[in-house]
C-alpha cells in the first residue's frame, strides 16, 4: 500500500545534539512538507518542497534544516539552535496541481521528539 | 494577518449530530480543508469546499460561505469512532508555485459519549 513512513515514532534527546527525522513517501508525490504540533496550536509548516533539490522555508523554520535529494525522501534534522524542539512533527506530501482539491495533503503517523 | 478559529473542544452523544464551526480571516481563499485527527496519529483528509455551499460524503457534510468566512463540519449518526481531532485548514491563495500552504485553526476536539 501507498503511504508516508515517518520513523522513529520516538525520540529522545539531549540539549544541543542535532537530531535528523526520516520521512519516506512511495505515493508518487511531488510536494512533501514538515510541519510541527504543539498542544493548544494549529499545524505550523516548517519547511516545504516541491520538486527534487529544492526546498523552501515554511513559518517556524529557525533551527530546521531538510534536505531533498529524491523525490520519495524529505528529512527533517532539528538542530540545537531550536529552541523549544519538544513537538510532535508530521511530515506530509502531496501532487502538485493547482486545483486546490487536487493537493490535498497525505500525512504520516508523525514523530515525537522530546528533549531531556 | 491569518487567521483562523474554531471551538477547543465539544461534546456530543453516540447517534446524534455535531456542528463544528470554523471561522476564518486570510490574506486570500483558495480552498478550505477539513481533516480528522485521532489522537497521536496523523491528520486524515476529510473534505474541502472551494465554492459556496454544502459537500455531502456520507455520514460528513461540509458547508461553506466565502463572504462570512465561514465554515462548519456536520457530522451525523455519530459513532464512538468519531471522538477525534478535527482540524479547519485554509489555503490562502495560489502562489507563483501553486503549493499547497495551508493554514491550520488550533483543532476542535469532539468526546462522543454513549
């Protein structure tokens, strides 16, 4: 079946280590975005891509950086210059269409990460 | 600036209807998106209306008015299953990538009781 592995589902980490999410897509899609849950807040986007080897920046991406180097493959390292990286981060994909129906986003099971 | 807002949390019985409204104010519309969240797992696309009016798929309907930013969630014969999350998100316009940057409200959380 088609979908988003996001792994791990878990993570722990100490203050100033960088910590790197994996999000793999076999859907075909060409757009792929990060996007971080917090409790209280809606869905915020962080980084987003709409072809190979390239990315833009989303609303919070201070202290991300992604990487697009295939089209099935869109990692999320959280680096010790965030903040408050304590989140639950969902990585999600799309078609890249203009009809606004047509990009509805397919989301993965997402990653928690807490910082200790 | 954008926004957009919903109620934080909502309580309904098994087999009865819920609206959930969402409001909205955003630099432009190109879409409105509902999507399902159980708890601790990803978000589920549900419905979008880009024009005025009610979309009916099943047991959800979606109803939408651009000139009141405005929009609700109707569910119907309510089920234990759908205690959720359910998340209004807006795409506020196309932009030159035509990139589907929506913008999400805070989430409405529907306890189903029996």
């Amino acid at each position: 079946d088609g979908g988003i592995t996001q792994s791990p589902k878990y993570l722990f980490r100490k203050e100033g280590q960088n910590v790197t999410l994996s999000c793999e897509q076999n859907l075909n899609h060409d757009a792929m975005y990060w996007y971080r849950q917090d409790p209280g807040q809606g869905l915020r986007l962080i980084y987003y891509s709409q072809i190979v080897n390239d990315f833009q920046k989303g609303d919070i991406a201070e202290g991300y950086s992604v990487s697009r180097e295939k089209k099935e493959s869109f990692p999320l390292t959280v680096t010790s210059a965030q903040k408050n990286p304590t989140a639950f981060y969902l990585c999600a994909s799309s078609i890249f269409l203009r009809d606004p129906g047509a990009n509805v986003l397919t989301f993965g099971a997402g990653s928690r990460l807490t910082v200790l | 600036g954008q926004n957009i807002d919903q109620p934080t949390e909502m309580t309904a019985t098994e087999g009865a209807i819920v609206q959930i409204n969402c409001t909205y104010q955003t630099s432009g519309f190109n879409g409105l998106f509902w999507y399902q969240q159980h708890a601790g797992e990803a978000p589920t696309f549900l419905s979008y209306n880009v024009l005025d009016g009610l979309e009916e798929k099943g047991r959800f309907s979606s109803f939408l008015s651009r000139s009141k930013g405005y929009s609700y969630l109707l569910l119907k014969e309510l089920q234990m299953k759908d205690s959720a999350s359910y998340l209004c998100a807006v795409r506020p316009g196309v932009d030159g990538g035509a990139t589907n940057k929506l913008i999400f409200g805070t989430g409405t959380l529907l306890a189903v009781q029996p």
